[in-house]
C-alpha cells in the first residue's frame, strides 16, 4: 500500500473513532472550570499595572472577549473526542489572526499572523477557533443567526474544500501555496473591491518608515520615541540595558545573511508597547534603529513567549525554548515569514521572539462587515488555514476525513453557534464581575 493510500485510510478510519457530524454537538463540561479563573491564573504571570488593560478590551464586546480569552477556550475543546489528525496548530485562529504582511520578496501577502499558542494538536481545534469567531462576529455586527451560522459554514467548506484540493498536490506545489493581494481582488466582489484595494494600500504604506514619523519626533536632532503611557512607555535604565543585551543574543539565532544586515543598523532606543487584546501584560518592546542615517529605520518588536495555551491539553512542545517554539511554528506555518523573526532569553529566564514592528502589515476591518462580506471573508480564512495545515500534517488523511459531502462543514456551523451563545454569556460573565468590584478593568485604553 502506497504512503498515500495508507494516509487514506487512516483518515477513513478516524471517522469511526469520532464522527464528523459529532464535532456539532458542545455542551459545556459539568466540571467546566471558571472562566474567569482561567483568565486570573495568567494575568499572574503578567505586569500588573497592564492587566487591568486587558479586561478593558476584553469587556467590549464578546467578539473582543473571545480574542482575549484562547485558554478558556482550549479549555473547553480539551475534554471532546478528537480525530486524532494531527498538524502544527496556530493555536488562536480567530478572524484577526489573519490578515496581510509583506514577504522578503516585498509581496503583500495575506495568511495567518499570530503564532503565540502555536502547538501540534488535532486540526479541528483551530478550525472551531476560526468558525466559533466568525460567528460571535457575526453576532456582534447585528447579522440574524441564520447569516451568522451561513458565514461559519462557509468558513469550514472553504477549510474543507482547499485541503482536498491540496491533497491532490505535490509537497513542493503545497510548500509554495500562497495567497497574495491580486488574490485577495479576484475574491472581492465588484461592491467590496473598493475597500479592499484601499485596505490593501494602506497595508502597503504601514513600513518602518511609516512608523518612524508616527511614533517618533526630532530632539536636539536625533530621533526619540514619543511616548503615549501606557500604550507607549519609557523603560527605566535597567530595562533599556537588558533590551540591549538581548538584542546582541537575539541577533544569533538569525541566519548569516540577515545578521550581516543588523550590523548595518545602530540601537536608538528602545519603549514598553502594548499590543492586542489576549497579549495585553505579556512583556513587550519595541526598539528603534537606524542605518544610514535616522531616515533609514528599523522598528523591532521584543515580545514574551509564554507557554501555550495549549499545552496543558496536549503533549509538551519539543522546545525547551518559548520563543523557538514561536519560531519554528510561525516558519512552519506562514507561506513566507519576516527576515528579522528570531528568539532569545532575557532577564528572570523570560522568553522572547523578534519580529519587525510593521512591514506592511494590514488587518480586516470586520466589525463593519456586512454578511455577504463576513462570509467571503471566512472563506479566505479557511483557505488561508488549510493551506498551513496541509504543510504541516497529513493533508490526504484529513482530506479523507473531511470527505466530499457538507456533513463536517454543517457540524462546524452548529458549533460555532453553540460556543458563541456561551461566549456571549461568559462575556457577561466578565461584565458582571468588573461592575461587582471582582475584576478590575481600565476601559477606553
């Protein structure tokens, strides 16, 4: 039996371990813990004075409180029979952890963006995360239920559908599968095209340059940050000093080439961002330098690698290593990744990945999308995931799996409406105890 027919049949047979139309059926576990335990349990590990940040976020709708809570809702998948079809998982698939960016080649291109959770795991767990988000976005727009469910439905048939199209490929045609921003226009239609040409400019002009005039000023005729606290913070000396010193470590875990190319740049500066919502009191920086001269920047981001969300559920990573872990994940996963994308330690034995703070990085604006729009947006979604997830799993057996009917596509649609009703409710949840006094929330910031 050939390598192929063999994955085949693993697929076929994972439907008798767990059917495809019983991913449709979630009920909350009778032990199901505290959401707002989960989400207490890792503020501890972040910085005080920004967690009340986060809650504020959170708390503005359950769109927003669903990307802010992926341990709570880990915690939920964890307990429900899986296909066991496992793939290098993004971990918080949700829609804004989508969106566009520029490859080395200057390619605007358009994939996941958010690898913080990334972790191997049964793929049906991102495609929840996708489809439960597209619904409770729907919701938040004002859509009817029935154009809700229609949306998270077409966001699994598209999963669906490119993964079987992949499982028809070749690895070195699959590795190459990319979407880029004359994709993203074919997809548009005539009413949507205007909007999404200018999403598309306005990712392209988001550089370092861009950055440079918005986040900085001329003193004395040198660069400096402009600070915006607590968005935007200076760093204490100490602080300043162990940027520096994880700057020159970080620089060694990137390839020759692009070391050569950070010794042409000299640290300026360097200030404490907040970013996100989920992220919002993990550690973050952001340093300035220039080339040239101060006309020629390079905005880095210095962000903490916690552990997964994901692990307790699932088998340890094989990296000792947060920040590696974030690394080979997003390498694995994107079609093409930032030349400055790397990992080091910093101080207390934190982890850490860098990345550039802008390269054309762009976003969805989906809290004005209408239905019809929601839904050709999930759909590039959920070509966008199975693309990364046929590079880094069985793409035969979980074509085989998925199979050629809507049967698994309906089961994410129901689904994703079930988890939305609860993500409504714990939102409210989070509501009540910030207006108790429980859960302290800085909201507007």
């Amino acid at each position: 039996m050939t390598d192929s027919a063999e994955q085949e049949q693993r697929g076929r047979a994972a439907r008798k371990q767990v059917s495809r139309s019983s991913h449709g059926r979630w009920i909350p576990a009778a032990d199901r813990r505290d959401p707002l335990a989960i989400l207490e349990e890792q503020a501890r590990s972040r910085e005080p004075d920004l967690v009340p940040i986060r809650y504020g976020r959170m708390a503005v709708s359950p769109f927003t409180y669903l990307r802010g809570a992926p341990a709570v809702m880990a915690a939920d998948l964890a307990p429900q029979p899986h296909s066991g079809l496992t793939v290098q998982l993004c971990g918080d698939a949700h829609l804004l952890n989508f969106g566009g960016y520029a490859s080395p080649e200057r390619t605007l291109l358009f994939d996941l963006n958010d690898f913080d959770e990334t972790l191997p795991g049964p793929f049906e767990w991102d495609l929840k995360r996708l489809v439960a988000s597209i619904a409770v976005a729907g919701l938040d727009n004002g859509h009817p239920e029935a154009k809700a469910r229609q949306a998270a439905l077409t966001g699994a048939q598209s999963y669906r559908t490119t993964m079987r199209r992949l499982a028809g490929l070749g690895e070195l045609a699959v590795w190459y599968e990319r979407i880029d921003a004359a994709d993203l226009l074919s997809l548009a239609g005539k009413v949507d095209r205007a909007r999404v040409e200018t999403r598309i400019a306005k990712a392209r002009r988001r550089t370092s340059l861009q950055a440079l005039e918005k986040l900085t000023t001329l003193v004395e005729g040198r660069r400096r940050i402009v600070y915006d606290p607590p968005l935007l913070d200076v760093l204490d000396l100490l602080d300043s000093s162990a940027v520096r010193k994880i700057l020159s470590d970080y620089r060694s875990t990137l390839p020759e080439d692009r070391r050569i190319l950070l010794d042409r740049f000299r640290f300026v500066e360097a200030a404490r961002k907040v970013v996100g919502v989920g992220s919002v009191g993990t550690r973050c920086y952001v340093a300035l330098l220039t080339g040239r001269d101060d006309g020629d920047p390079l905005f880095l981001q210095i962000k903490e690698a916690q552990r997964s969300v994901l692990e307790p559920h699932l088998p340890r990573s094989g990296y000792k290593h947060q920040g590696q872990r974030v690394v080979a994940g997003q390498r694995l996963l994107q079609a093409a990744s930032d030349i400055f994308l790397g990992w080091v330690s910093g101080p207390a034995g934190r982890h850490f990945y860098w990345r550039q703070l802008r390269d054309m990085k762009g976003s969805a604006d989906v809290p004005s999308m209408n239905p019809a729009l929601l839904g050709e947006y999930a759909g590039l979604c959920g070509r966008v995931l199975a693309r990364a997830h046929a590079r880094t799993g069985e793409r035969i057996a979980i074509a085989a799996y998925l199979g050629s009917s809507d049967r698994f596509d309906r089961a994410m649609a129901d689904f994703a409406m079930a988890y939305a009703d609860r993500t409504v409710a714990d939102h409210a949840a989070l509501e009540a105890a910030i207006t108790a006094g429980v859960v302290t929330a800085k909201r507007g910031v």
